[in-house]
C-alpha cells in the first residue's frame, strides 16, 4: 500500500468536528431533483447532469441564486428530514462525530414554512442520528446579511419557541455592501438572550469586516476569516486570543476567493498559530464534504500528519460543545493518533 493511500485512508478514519456547515448546501442534485418532482417546484433542469452544469457557478451570488432555487423545493417535515438525515449520514461516513450545522429560516419563510414544519423534520433526524450511532449535532440560527436587519430581528423573536435548540447565531450570505455593523441590534439581543455568537467575515468581505464582527458583534467565532492575512494587526490579535477561524478550502476555491487550492493560506494561518479549522460550507455545490477536503489539503498543499492533527484538535477546542464534551472528543483524537 502506497504512502499516499496510507495517509488518505488516516485521514478518513480521524474523528473530526465540523463548524461551519449550511445545511440547504448539502441537498445533492438527486434529492433536489426528486423533491421538485413530489412538490412541483419548476426548475430551470430537468436531468441531473443539467443540474451539474448549473454547479459551475462563476461567483458567490451566482451560486446563492442557484442555493435559494434549490431550497424552495423543501416543503414538508419529511423534506427536512430527510435533507437533515442525508448531511447526518455524510457525517458518519466522513468520522464527523460532532456538527453545528447553520439552519436559515429566511431561506424557508417566504415560501409559507414554519418553524413547526421545518424543525420537526430536523430535531426527528437529529434524535434518530444520535440513537443510531451517537451523532453529536448542535445547531446555529443563521441570518441572511442581504437581508434588513428589521427581519432578522423578527426570525430571532419567532426562534424564541425553539431557543433550547439552539447553541448560536450566525450571519450568512454575500458579504458584498453588507457589513457586520448592519446588524449590531440582532447581535446585542441575542447576546443577551445567552446565544454564542458566530459570523462570516473576510471571505469576498475585506479585513474591515472581521474587525467590525469582532468589535461591533462581539463574536467568538469568525467563519472564513482567510482575508484576515491583508491586517497584519488583525492577524496578531486573532493569534494571540485565539478566536477560531472556520475555514472551507474547496469552497474558497470554487468561489474564487484563491483561484486554484495551491495558492490557499490555511497551513500559513496555522504555521503563524491562529486557531483554524477546516470545514465543507456548503459540500453539494462545492464537490466535496470533510473528508475531500482534507486530502485536497493533503494532495495539493502537501499537508502532514502534524499540521492535521492540530487542524482536528482545532475543531473540537472550537466548538460550541461544554468543556467536558471537548475534553473526550479530543481525548478519543488523541487515543486515534496514538494508535498504528
């Protein structure tokens, strides 16, 4: 067995956390297809393989139009059963013992979907998971930054019902003319609410951005984050309090936001010691969920067993999860690592 092979199959096989993953992103062409079928929502395709020309999206609001297509098709509680329960099988087929998956309201409202209707179908998928094979799962009420804050204030009074099914809030979405000090308000009230507080900034959003959602949001969390290498003053700050950075490769490069995977900055980032992680975002639409990533990073940035294990241990110390929960993922990584 190669060298290769022997490293991919590790890599595989490694417990992992994933933080930063949307879950309308992981609704594959086939259910998308099936699901436009049962529910009659027209689509612009009528085979998966024009399905899989539309994947080649040439910027992140091409791919949003296509995303938002693809989540109107969801309608009923078995729909987001079984858009949950496919992610939650990914999960265990990619070693993910633990997900905070990011749930977007503001994708399904304005369609007439209730919270009733689409968390049935996600708590239902999430209790069979974790009876099944123990799958942890929390979840991140994500907001749409495109979006007024006005509404966004409104989700988060209707979130109220289901506040213990939430561990976090989230702001999503094009970063374009959309600054994290948009929604300070959303931020200050679920703040005082108890939520913990992530958001995208400086993926196609400069620096400025994760400065403003650090300042102006108070965040913990920073997903993305990889522009943070234009501020060297940011860079530092984010080293020395360790605020996680929730990285996606395949996603960065399929968004341009680095033009091919080689040039990407992740092992720089973890070499100057700031707290990343690696994450699929959105796998679908992005050609590849966990795994893939990793061996990307592997294949083309020639990423070690070093530089992947504080990758992994990155994932559990930045997760939502309580402290003792932390301490035994990162307790069965490390019986993993010692291991042949």
């Amino acid at each position: 067995m190669s060298e290769q092979k022997n490293f991919e199959d590790w890599l595989k096989a490694a417990p992992k956390s994933e933080l930063h993953l949307h879950l309308d992103g992981t609704l594959e062409a086939r259910r998308l297809l099936s699901l436009a079928e049962k529910t009659h929502v027209p689509l612009s395709y009528q085979t998966l393989e024009e399905v899989e020309v539309a994947y080649q999206f040439e910027n992140l609001q091409s791919f949003l139009d296509l995303y938002y297509l693809g989540a109107s098709v969801l309608r009923d509680e078995e729909d987001f059963y079984h858009l949950m329960m496919d992610y939650l099988q990914r999960c265990r087929e990619n070693n993910i013992v633990h997900t905070e998956i990011m749930i977007e309201p503001q994708t399904y409202l304005p369609n007439g979907i209730e919270f009733p209707v689409f968390m049935a179908g996600f708590k239902r998928a999430i209790a069979d998971a974790r009876s099944q094979w123990g799958q942890s799962a929390l979840l991140i009420l994500s907001f749409l930054r495109h979006m007024p804050e006005a509404d966004a204030l409104h989700v988060l009074d209707l979130a109220e019902a289901y506040r213990d099914d939430f561990v976090a809030i989230g702001l999503a979405s094009g970063e374009r003319d959309n600054p994290p000090q948009k929604f300070t308000e959303l931020y200050r009230r679920a703040g005082e609410r108890g939520y913990r507080l992530t958001a995208h900034a400086g993926e196609e959003g400069p620096p400025a951005y994760i400065r403003a959602a650090l300042d102006d949001l108070q965040v913990e969390r920073i997903d993305h984050g990889v522009r943070c290498v234009e501020d060297e003053p940011l860079v530092e700050e984010l080293r020395e309090r360790q605020i996680p950075l929730t990285v996606c490769p395949l996603s960065n490069v399929r968004l341009h936001v680095f033009s091919e995977m080689k040039q990407h900055n992740i092992l720089q980032l973890l070499q100057r010691g700031l707290k990343v992680t690696v994450n699929s975002d959105d796998p679908a639409y992005f050609g590849g969920y966990l795994n893939d990533n990793f061996i990307a990073l592997y294949r083309e940035l020639n990423l070690n067993r070093e530089q992947a294990l504080q990758l992994l241990q990155n994932g559990f110390e930045a997760s939502f999860l309580p402290a003792e929960a932390k301490q035994n993922y990162l307790e069965q990584l490390r019986n993993f690592a010692e291991g042949p």
